[in-house]
C-alpha cells in the first residue's frame, strides 16, 4: 500500500512539473515575441528621433 501511494505522489508531482514546464515554455514564447515587438516599435521610434533632430537642425541653421 505504501509503496503504490508512494507511486502515486510521484505520478502526481511528475505530471504537475510536467504541465508547469509546458507553461513556462508558452509564457517564454510570448514574453520573446513581445520583447520582440517592442524591440521594433523601439527602432521605429529612434529612426523617427533621427530623422526629427536632422530636421530641427536644419530649422534651427535656416533660422540663423
């Protein structure tokens, strides 16, 4: 008897490791695509930081 519930808490914790593991595989996959999209939406915003200071500099030469 001892033995078969000792099988069956070992069941148990290998099924529950086995469901968190898959669960943490998932929210890495999500985390990596949101780090992802922000890591584009940050190129994005300093091309567009960029491009502003090229113009305020020159709005800033024109006005000298």
């Amino acid at each position: 008897k001892n033995q078969n519930r000792a099988m069956e808490g070992v069941q148990a914790s290998i099924e529950i490791e086995s469901k968190q593991k898959g669960e943490a595989q998932r929210a890495k996959k999500f985390l990596e695509s949101h780090l992802n999209d922000v890591e584009v939406q940050l190129e994005t915003a300093n091309r567009s930081n960029a491009e502003a200071r090229k113009n305020i500099a020159k709005l800033h030469s024109q006005i000298q």
